[in-house]
C-alpha cells in the first residue's frame, strides 16, 4: 500500500528560507555603505574592489571545499560553523580600524558565506521540490532587498555605518545557534522516512535485497565526469547573463536608450523584481510540468529578451527584453542545481554543487568585469548581442550535458522507477524529490 510522499520538515524549511534572506543581506549593505567607509577610512571610490576580490575568494574556495567535504562534515554542522564564521566576519566590519583589516573580514566572510550556500543547495537539491527550491532563491533576492533598507534605516537615524553591519551580524548568530541546536535534524540529500533516502544519506546503495555497504567514490571520479564540467560551465554562463544584464542595463538605457536616470533606474528594478517574481510563480509551474520543461522554456526565453534587447529600437524594447530575461531566467539556477544529481549522479552531487556554486562566484565578478571592457572599447550597445551569445552557449552546453548526464553513482547499474514517492523500489534508485 502507497504511502504520501515525505514532506520537508517545517522547522527546517523555515531556517533554510531565513538562510538565503541571510545569504543576501551582506550583498545589500555595501552599496549603501561604501561611501561612508570610504570617508572613514580615507580611500579612494575603487578601493572597493579589494573589498570585492577579497570575498570573492573566500566565497569560491568554501563552496568548492563544502561539496568536497559535506559527506563528511555533516550539512548541519556545516552550516552553523559557517554562519558563525559569516557573524565573526560582519563583526570584525563593525570594529575595523583600517581598510586592510575589512578586506580580512571580507574574505572570512566570502568563506562563511560560500560554505553555507554550498551547503545548503546540496541539502535543498534532494530535500526539497522544485516550488521550495525557487522560493528558497527568491528569498536571497529578498535578503538582498532587505540590506539596503537596514543601512539606510541606521544612517538615516544618525547611526554610524558599523551599526548596519553589527545588526547584521547579530542576526547571522541568532541563525548559527538555530543550526547548531538543529544539527540532529538535518539530512543529506533526500527527506528522511524511506529505505532509499536512509541508505543515499549514509552513503549506500540499494539493491533488491535491501540496503548495500557503503560505498566511497573517490575525488579523481567525480572530476572525470563530463557532466559536472559542463554543469560547472553552465552556472558560469547563467550567473555572468543574470549579473551583466543587471549591472550594465543602467548604462544602456541611459547612453544608448536616451531614457533618463530616474526612468533607467525604476527599469532596472523592473528587472530584479521579474527575477523575484519569476522565482515564485515558476516554483509552482515547475512543480507541476517538471523541472527538465521549465528549464528549456525558461532558457529559450533568455535567449528571446537577449534578442530584444540586442535589436536597435526604442527604450521600451529594451526594457521588454530585460523583463523577458529576468522572468525567464528565474528559475534556472535552482532548477540546475535541483537536478544536479539527474546529471552526474547521487554520489557526486555533492561535490558537483560546490563546484557549480564556486562557478557561480567567477560567473558573477569575471564575466561582467570582461563585458565593462568591451562597451568601454566598442559601445553600449554591444551589450544585448553579448548577452544574446551567452544565452545560445547555455542552451548549447545544457542540451550537450543532458546528453552526456550519468543519472546515477559511478558503478551502480541504470535506476529503476521507483514504487512511488516515498516507497522502497523493486531495485536500485535514484534520490526521491518533492514534486517529481
């Protein structure tokens, strides 16, 4: 007799959505607070990229480490020692005396920051349904959103800019302890409650006769799977589309476009708030059609505002084109990284996911720095024809990996459909996941 499908615990889901709104609130501070340090600390306006590359590396290196070491680790203990470390981090910014001690905080914080979404994505990915999944990532955006208002809300009160970040950081340890006190409860890759999750999340297969012995997969074999570079490169590809478009849209609409700065800025907004809302409403769709659709829907659909955007024409093009890119592309990295054990299989989604997240970082700082040089050198409206081949090289490589994807562990044989929704199969399987 069929059983309902495991469902997330609430507890849990409720710490992993205030875990990305935690993600995002450094993000949104700096902007708003930058100038003040800089006057503080008597520093030129580009100092600010020390402060950039210093958490850059520190996020890149722990969340390649966290997906390399998680089995080990545990995903609870993981993520209450790196959201102490990210609260350590945002205090040592309230106190700093000099600029070079900031950028110190800036680095521990990038390592705090990229182990907990590391972390975290490897969780969410076999716990949690294509719906959580987006909204989980919405909710970043959401914490992103917040920050500027906490530091604008302190400097508007005559507070000094510390305080912003002191705040912060006493919500980062409130959150630790949370995790720390939850450490029992969390589960690696799929909800707790059947045979295949329970053998998965200690590292076992499952064959006819029940549970097999544990099996370590070493390094050298998840390195050598196709699948998990052109995953890698796919998170590239999709960061560098969703930052550049954001970053450089301003400039377009204001120097190519001729739209006033006010105007540019409230379509720029337009932009991250499609993100947002695509990342809601497509959580449900996904849920519903499946997460293989949604992606290519959602991938064509970036290549489309991409097109809009490149084609000469007036302002409202562009901005309908921006729109298109943001709504379509909501759903895409949670989706990737939802199906990330589909490609490379369960024993390596793990280390696949660090190492997508760690892409993610280079996506997001080397792309759209490259694509500044290249509208300094040419023009503004490069940026819809760049944007346009970023677009067809993510359908290309995800339409390559899905090809060359695994589905299962490096020597296990081809899964079977399992019974249901959380029911032991009639052989081996693959993670069971919410809404699939």
């Amino acid at each position: 007799m069929s059983t309902p499908p495991a469902r997330p615990r609430a507890a849990l889901l409720l710490l992993s959505y205030l875990a990305f709104v935690s993600l995002g609130l450094p993000d949104g501070l700096l902007g708003v607070s930058w100038p003040s340090i800089r006057g503080d600390f008597d520093v030129p306006t580009e100092a600010v990229g020390w402060v950039l590359t210093a958490g850059t590396v520190g996020y890149l290196t722990s969340s390649v480490l966290a997906g390399f070491t998680l089995a080990r680790v545990g995903v609870g203990a993981l993520l209450a020692g790196s959201t102490v470390l990210a609260s350590l981090a945002l205090t040592g910014y309230s106190v700093s005396p000099v600029l070079a001690v900031l950028v110190g905080c800036a680095l521990l914080l990038g390592l705090g920051s990229g182990a907990v979404d590391s972390g975290l994505n490897a969780y969410a990915a076999g716990a949690f349904g294509p719906r959580h999944m987006n909204w989980l990532h919405a909710f970043f955006g959401l914490g992103v959103a917040i920050g500027p208002l906490i530091m604008t809300g302190v400097l508007s009160a005559g507070l000094a800019w510390r305080w912003g970040y002191g705040i912060v950081a006493a919500a980062q340890l409130v959150l630790a302890a949370a995790f720390a006190l939850t450490v029992r409860a969390w589960h690696r890759d799929v909800p707790a409650g059947t045979e295949a999750g329970d053998a998965i999340k200690a590292g076992s297969a499952v064959t006819d006769s029940g549970p097999a012995s544990t099996v370590r997969v070493p390094v050298r074999d998840t390195l050598r799977l196709p699948a998990v570079w052109s995953g890698t490169l796919a998170f590239v590809l999709y960061v560098a589309i969703e930052v550049s478009a954001g970053l450089w849209a301003f400039l377009l609409l204001t120097e190519g476009r001729g739209l006033s700065a006010a105007l540019a800025g409230g379509c720029v907004s337009a932009y991250w708030g499609s993100l947002f809302v695509g990342r809601v409403v497509q959580g449900l769709v996904a849920e519903r059609l499946g997460a293989g659709l949604v992606l290519r829907v959602s991938l064509a659909g970036m290549a489309v505002g991409a097109a809009l955007i490149a084609v000469p024409g007036p302002a409202l093009l562009a901005v309908l084109g921006l729109v298109v890119v943001g709504f379509a592309a909501a759903p895409v990295f949670p989706l990737l990284t939802l199906t990330t054990a589909e490609r490379v299989g369960a024993a390596h989604a793990d280390r696949a996911i660090g190492l997508q997240i760690g892409a993610a970082g280079v996506g997001a700082a080397l792309v759209p720095a490259g694509l500044g040089v290249l509208i300094g050198n040419t023009t503004v409206q490069v940026l819809g024809s760049a944007l346009l081949v970023l677009a067809l090289a993510l359908i290309a490589l995800y339409e390559w990996g899905a090809r060359r994807s695994t589905g299962r562990p490096t020597g296990q044989p081809a899964p079977t459909q399992p019974g249901g929704e959380g029911q032991p199969a009639s052989g081996p399987v693959r993670p069971v996941v919410d809404g699939r």
